[in-house]
C-alpha cells in the first residue's frame, strides 16, 4: 500500500506519521460528538455543516470520521470502524 501524503509504502494517508509531525506540534486530540433525537433532515444539514467547518478550521493532517444513521444502528458501526481503524494501525 502507498501512502497518498508521502508516497511511502506501508502505510496510508489515516496513518502516516509525516502528518502528526506537521509544524512540530503535538496532534492528541480527539473530539466525539453524538447528536440524538434528530430528523434525517437534520442530520443531513448538519453533516453538511461539520463538514465544512472542519475544512476551515483545521489543517489537513486533522483526520474526521463521521458515524450516521439510526440511534439504533450506531453502536454497531461505531465497532466497525472502530475494527477498521484498528487493523489499518497494525499494517
């Protein structure tokens, strides 16, 4: 696998270590959000929203991952990719 941001093998663009060394400053941070008892309406314009901030205010090497659906159907895609992100780290 090549790296997409460094053209390295071994690795992706999630995972790429010349990201999180960007400027010499620490990137440690995580912020989940969970949103619930919204229409699908709602939820669309506000994917459209997060979306867009996240493109102002944070470099490129900010890495978001959006879960939605059903109140009910989210703990299961939460493991998901959860598994996923997991087993691209082990690479």
């Amino acid at each position: 696998m090549k790296c997409s941001n460094c053209g390295q093998e071994g690795h992706n663009r999630r995972t790429c270590q010349a990201l999180y060394l960007e400027n010499n400053l620490p990137r440690d941070r995580a912020l989940i959000l969970r949103l619930d008892n919204m229409t699908e309406d709602e939820q669309n314009r506000m994917h459209s929203e997060i979306v867009k901030l996240k493109k102002k205010e944070t470099s490129d090497s900010v890495i978001a991952t959006l879960v939605e659906g059903k109140s009910s159907e989210l703990p299961s895609k939460i493991k998901a990719i959860h598994s996923s992100i997991e087993d691209q780290c082990d690479e």
